[in-house]
C-alpha cells in the first residue's frame, strides 16, 4: 500500500514518541504503533473520566480500523516489548484526523482496565 508524506509524518512522530502495541479483537491481535498520553486538565470534563487518556495511533501498516463497537482494545507493552504493560478498553467513538478523505492517524479515548 501506499501512504502519503503527511501519513508518514505522522507514523514517523508516533513512532518517535511512542511504542508498538496491538489492537486486540476477539483474541486476535493487530499490530500498530501508539502513543498514549494525558489529557491535559483544562480538557477533562463529564465526559472525560480522570483516568481516560488519548492515544493516537499510526495508520501506516493497520489494516482494519479500530472499532469500539466490535470490543477493540489497546495493549501495551513494558520495554522489553514482550511483557503485556496495559490494556487500555475504547471509551469513545473512534475518531481520526483526516484531510479530504485521507485518514492520517486514528484518535482514541481509552479508558485502563
């Protein structure tokens, strides 16, 4: 497949920041590359629970998009990229910063289990 510049931008910035993790399904994992980072506090709201936290996630080599409906979750990993660190469940609708009708990287509300 190919990706456009702004979609490698993107992979290359999560990466950099981030860690591969999988999007797990129904047993199955999907692999994908995330960071997960805070909510800043001037965002948090009835909505926004105090342990929620955003993750974006690269949209370069995942095939199926994430999807909360279908029991979707996001796992972790320690450093050593083995041992499962966190599992984080999908609290919002899946969302995605998009130009035109380009996906450029999906973006989550996930809440720890």
């Amino acid at each position: 497949m190919t990706y456009s510049r702004r979609q490698l931008v993107a992979d290359r910035q999560i990466k950099r920041f981030g860690a591969r993790c999988v999007l797990r399904r129904d047993g199955s994992d999907r692999d994908c590359w995330a960071v997960v980072v805070e909510y800043h506090p001037r965002e948090r709201n009835e909505m926004i629970g105090a342990t929620d936290r955003v993750a974006m996630i690269s949209v370069v080599d995942l095939d199926i998009a994430p999807d909360k409906e279908a029991g979707d979750q996001l796992i972790t990993f320690a450093e050593d990229g083995i041992i499962e660190d966190q599992v984080f469940n999908l609290v919002a609708e899946t969302g995605k910063l998009q130009q035109s009708r380009e996906i450029i990287y999906w973006e989550l509300q996930v809440k720890p289990e």
